[in-house]
C-alpha cells in the first residue's frame, strides 16, 4: 500500500457528458482509470480542468468499471462550456 496523498501527472482530455443509465450527466469521463488508480472505488484528487484549480474532488464510479468527474453549472459557465464541449482534466494528486 503506498503512502497517500500521492503526487500525480496525468491528464486526458474528454468530452462534458457521460452516459448514466440513459441520462446525460455533466461529468468527464477518465479513460482507463481502473487500471490508473487500481480501483473501481471512489477515488479523490487534487485537478484543474482547462486551467482551473479543483481542490479534493471525487472521481466517482461510473457503474461500468471507470471513474467520472462532475462538472458543475458554476464551472461549467467558468469555463465557458456545455454538454459535449471538450476539456482537458489534469490530475496532480491522489488524496484517497
């Protein structure tokens, strides 16, 4: 088991929308984040995404074995983007 919190240095860049039983959540989906962080638990991080800072936020399950991170209202007009818009999430701590 490795010390937490744990430096990081990935990024992915992914559409705003992912697909959750039918509905479109206003999520970005992390490709290949079970295998990343070795879970397909809830996991938190420290991130930006399109520059800006988000401070222990949770990747949350998606129910198919994958991690997705929520994109609220007040970001998403922060960032000047909607559903489908394409963000680049960077990760640069693992806090869980």
């Amino acid at each position: 088991m490795t010390d937490l919190p744990a430096a990081l240095d990935h990024a992915f860049t992914a559409p705003i929308g992912v697909d959750v039983k039918g509905e479109l959540w206003s999520c970005v989906e992390m490709p290949g984040s079970a295998e990343f962080f070795g879970t397909k638990k809830a996991v938190r991080v420290d991130a930006t995404i399109d520059g800006i800072s988000l401070t222990s936020v949770g990747l949350t399950v998606t129910g198919r074995g994958g991690h997705m991170l929520s994109v609220s209202a007040k970001l998403r007009k922060q960032l000047g983007k909607g559903l489908g818009d394409l963000v680049t999430v960077h990760l640069s701590r693992r806090l869980t």
